[in-house]
C-alpha cells in the first residue's frame, strides 16, 4: 500500500494564526499565488517602508483601518490584476487578500474603499 502525500507550504508572516497551503480542499482561493510574494514583502518590508511614506491625513479616532492594510490590498489587488479599485469590496471576503491585508481569516475585514481613505491612498 502506498501512502498519499499532499505538498504543503507554511507561512509565518500571519500573526492571527497559522497558514498552510495545501490541496485537500478547504477555504478556496483563485489568488494563493500571492502568498509568497507577501512572504518575501514581509521579510524584505518593503509595502510597511512604504506605507510609512504615504501621508496619512485621517483622523486617527475616525480609522478602521490601518493605512498599511489599505496599501497592502490596493496593491496585491493590482498585482493579482484587480486594477479597478471596485473588486475591493468582493475581494474583502476572500481569504488570501484577508490573510495578505493582515486581516482576521471570516470577518468582514477591509470595507469597500472610504473617502476617507481614497484621498492618499487612491
């Protein structure tokens, strides 16, 4: 008798807990592909040494959400070939963009953009 083996990857870049890829099934995304390049981005900060960059004028009692996450899914948007900023509100549930927005995996994470953020990060 033979033993199955199903290839895994694991990332540690996730600090909600931990993700492994695999190809049993499970949550499904189309956009897996993106996690080793947040892997790299974690390793390398390269989207937290922008984000640090990008002026922020919201007021800081009014923020949901941090202007890193907000980055984080603009951009991963466009390399995964979003490029109209209207998937954002789709695209907020599925669990590759929560997991590279550094988001809780199920809740309902980055809304749709608000004005509020659109001003600087648009």
């Amino acid at each position: 008798m033979t033993s199955r083996y199903i290839p895994q990857l694991s990332f540690s870049f996730y600090r909600h807990q931990v993700i492994r890829a695999d190809f049993s099934g499970g949550q499904i995304t189309t956009d897996a592909g993106l996690l080793p390049l947040r892997a790299f981005d974690q390793r390398h900060g390269l989207t937290r040494d922008l984000a640090e960059r990008v002026c922020d004028d919201r007021d800081d009692s009014r923020v949901t959400h941090p202007g890193l996450s907000l980055l984080r899914q603009r951009l991963y948007q466009i390399i995964a070939g979003y490029e109209d900023a209207n998937d954002a509100d789709r695209l907020r549930h599925d669990p590759a963009f929560q997991i590279l927005a550094d988001q809780p995996l199920g809740e309902l994470a980055l809304a749709a953009r608000s004005p509020q953020a659109a001003g600087c990060f648009a």
